[in-house]
C-alpha cells in the first residue's frame, strides 16, 4: 500500500515536472527564435519607416502583441521581408543573422520585454495599428500591424557594429 | 624584444585598418529613353549624311517640364546623403562646367597677356561624368482615372559598363495622389533594395578588389608594338603575353580577362587590383591610375627600355600608350 502511494506520488512529481520543462521550453523558443513567424509589407511607410503585419502564437494575448512588435524588429534584422503588391523587397539590415559573434548582444537587445526588463527593440516601433486575433487549441492565433522605423533601426546597428555602413569601406 | 614587436604589429594594423579606398563618385542622369520620350534629345548629321538622335543632357534643366525630374533626382540624393554618400548633382555640374568654360576663356596672364592652354582633348574630358552612373527612368501612368508611376533605375559602374545594381516595377495606383507623392513613394519604395545592391557590390569590392579596365595602345610613330619579341624568362616573349603575365602576376584573382590582342591594341577586363597599396610605410589608396603606374615603370626597365604615356580615363579606366610620352 505505501509503495503503491509513492509510485503514485513520483509519477504525478514527474508529469508536472514534464510539463513545467515543455512550458519552459516554449517560452524560451518564443524568446530566441527570431526567424519563425510570418510577416508581410502592407505599404510604403513614411520616409525611414516600413509597415508591416506580423502574425504570430501564443498562449496569452498580451503575450502575443509583445511577440509581434518584437518579432517585426527582428524580421527587419535577419529575414528582410519578400516583395508584396507593389512593394519592393525590404533587404535584411544584418543579412548574416545571429552568429556566436553577435549572439549576446541581440539576446539582450531582443528580449521580450516583462516587468522587469526586456523591450530595447521597443524604441524601433513607431506605432501599432489593427490587431486581430483568433482562439486555437494552443491558445491564440494574433495579427498585429506595426510600423518600425527601419532608418533609425538600420542606424543603430551601425553604430553598434552589428551593420556595415554603406560607407564602410571608403 | 616582445614588446617591441607587439607595438609594431599594433602600429601596422592601425595603418592598415585606417586606409582608406578610393570613394567612388555616383550622380543620377536621366536615361535616354526617358529624354526621348521627353523630348529632351537633339539632332545632328554626320559626314555620311546620317541623321543621329542623341540626349540633350546639357541643355536639359533648362526645360520648363523637368520639376518631377528634379524632384526624383532630390529624393535620391537626400536619400544616398543619409547613407553617407553624397550624390555629385548632375545640374550643378553642368552650370559648374558653363562658368569654368567662360572663366577659362576670360583668364590672362597679368604679366604677358596670354591665356590658358586646351587642348580638343582636354574640352572632351571635362564633362559630366562619375564613377557609377545611376540610370534613371520613369513615366506617370494613365489607367482610367487613376495614375500611377513605372521606375526603372539602374546603377552602372562607368568602365566596366557592369549593372551593378537594378531596380524596377510600377507603384500602388491613385486617383487622388499628385504625382510628386506618388514619385516620392517609388523613390523610398526602391531605395532601400538599391542600396543593399551597392553594399554588396562594395563588399565584393572590398573581397576581392576594385575591377578596373586596362587597354594599351601604340602611338603611330613608336618603333615597337604588341609583337615585338624580347628575351624573358629565357624564352623569346611577344611583349603582348610579357604584358599578360604582370596582369596576372599583379592584380588580387590573378585572372585579368584579355579581351583583344593586336599588334597595336590590347585590352584587359575583369582586372581585380589591390585597393591599397604601401607607400612612405603606410597603406594608400590605388585606383586604375597608381596600377597601370606599377606596369609603365616595368616597361621602362631592362630588357624593354620602352617610354609609356598613361592617360585616366577615371578611378577604374586607364589607358597606356606606348612609345612616347
């Protein structure tokens, strides 16, 4: 009976165990992956400015909106964004992505922001316009349009080494 | 002893880090297509009694109609000078050569009364002209009652006549939009993807060398040419593959393309050369110019004793005449 009520208690320690570390998992995917998600120009934005709209998932709303600004930044620094409509193709400010090199700096640079810390790539979000968002099985399915400054973004890069100025060489 | 040589390495690194290239000049000028439809071209008859159309690049901001072309060509400039490179602006250039021709004609000596020597040659070269010529196209649209604009623009880099960079398409339609918006927004629609065009070309650059373009030629009077044999390497050499080995011997691939080789003509193209060179101990910038320089003083030397005349056409095309000066 007493051996029977510790198996019972390990394998309950052990699925909530398990399920903390895939929660974990996830949040620290969404934290670093800045390549997986879908992102689209929806026009020509103000002179320095591109406007995008990112989709995204998450379990939270808030949560998601938060992905969404962050990850806009990040696909303007790693993925550049495909031509659309009658929108050019935006080419990627840091088109040799994350190497060991400059993985520190944009971990810092690129966390999501809570209430502690987090949120630098905040300052390169002009303004965010319509969000949409759907309830899945996972949690929610969110759109989010946002316009980045992409000069200024551009701009800092260079001035953190992490971008070569067109001028670099001369 | 170490500490010695650690301040010397750190010294040359600086030197070597502080160079810089030679910058290339870069000025937009209207396409012929668009002066042709503009009708911004003049005519001329040759001596064979053929009628030629050419751009009249000179006399076209002169016109009344040119304030979308204006305003194109201000964009891009604002735009390239944020990047840090400063457009050389075609108007000003051609007024700048308007008042240069009427100060040098006006020009004299205080002293003997006489004025300034030039040449044909010398009235030819002093046009407009950069190192990499932005190609620029453009049309308002018509479709119903909406306009809107088809842009081509083109990045050509002047010697090697290589685009270097390219973009085109039309832009959103509107039937409210003026047309200056609808040109500004083609402008910053495309910028961005020219300029990482650029950049790449810069970085190839960077890699592996400025490609320049190197032709050598013969003056009538000169008593050797391109076939003339030499004792070299102990073998007898035609000074045509004498000529070819430096090139290779002497440019970053060490695969200068010969393009044409005559008794009087020779041309190389995909010339990759360093785009530094040591000089007093330090790195200094070298151009078609300082390169075609290094094959000159060769000629000059035994066995080949031969007088070399060098005549820039620019940063990466450069001609060298044997024979004389």
């Amino acid at each position: 009976m007493g051996n029977r009520y510790i198996r019972l208690i390990s394998m309950f320690v052990g699925l909530f165990l398990a399920v903390q570390l895939n929660a974990q998992n996830k949040n620290s995917d969404n934290q670093t992956d800045y390549y997986n998600y879908e992102v689209e120009q929806i026009g020509i934005g103000q002179d320095g400015t591109k406007l995008l709209l990112v989709w995204v998932d998450a379990k939270k709303v808030d949560e998601g909106i938060e992905l969404a600004k962050r990850n806009a930044v990040a696909a303007c620094l790693f993925k550049g964004i495909q031509a659309s409509g009658q929108s050019e193709k935006i080419p990627a400010i840091v088109p040799q992505g994350i190497t060991s090199e400059n993985q520190e700096f944009f971990d810092d640079f690129l966390q999501l922001k809570d209430k502690k810390s987090g949120g630098k790539y905040l300052r390169f979000i002009t303004k965010t316009g319509s969000q949409y968002q759907e309830k899945n099985k996972k949690g929610y399915r969110i759109s989010l349009e946002v316009q980045v400054s992409y000069n200024d973004l551009r701009d800092y890069m260079i001035s953190q080494g992490m971008a070569k100025s067109l001028n670099f060489l001369f | 002893m170490k500490k010695i040589i650690l301040s010397l390495t750190f010294v040359m690194m600086s030197v070597v880090l502080m160079a810089q290239a030679k910058k290339p000049t870069i000025m937009v000028i209207p396409s012929d297509a668009y002066c042709a439809r503009n009708g911004y071209t003049t005519e001329w008859v040759d001596e064979n009694g053929t009628k030629n159309t050419v751009s009249d690049i000179a006399n076209i901001f002169k016109q009344d109609d040119v304030e979308d072309l204006r305003l194109v060509i201000s964009e891009l400039s604002k735009i390239m000078a944020d990047r840090g490179f400063a457009l050389k602006d075609l108007e000003q250039t051609l007024k700048s050569i308007q008042q240069e021709t009427v100060e040098m004609n006006l020009l004299e000596s205080s002293s003997s009364g006489s004025y300034i020597t030039e040449s044909m040659l010398d009235k030819v070269v002093r046009t407009a002209k950069a190192d990499i010529i932005i190609d620029l196209d453009f049309t308002v649209m018509q479709k119903g009652p909406q306009r809107y604009i088809s842009y081509n623009m083109r990045g050509l880099d002047s010697y090697t006549n290589k685009v270097i960079a390219a973009n085109s398409g039309v832009g959103s339609p509107s039937t409210s939009a003026p047309v200056n918006l609808l040109l500004e927004e083609a402008v910053l629609n495309y910028m961005d993807s020219f300029r990482a065009q650029l950049m790449a070309h810069f970085e190839d650059m960077s890699r592996n060398g400025r490609e320049v373009v190197v032709k050598l030629r013969v003056w009538d009077n000169a008593d050797v040419d391109f076939e003339s044999e030499f004792d070299f390497e102990d073998d007898y050499l035609e000074l045509t593959d004498i000529i070819s080995y430096w090139m290779e011997d002497n440019t970053v691939n060490h695969a200068p393309t010969r393009t044409n080789a005559t008794a009087t003509y020779l041309s190389f193209e995909q010339v990759r050369i360093p785009l530094y060179k040591e000089r007093n101990g330090r790195m200094s910038a070298l151009d078609a110019r300082g390169f075609a320089n290094g094959l000159r003083s060769y000629l000059k030397k035994e066995p080949f004793m031969i007088e070399s005349k060098i005549y820039e056409r620019g940063l990466g095309e450069v001609w060298i005449i044997i024979g004389e000066k």
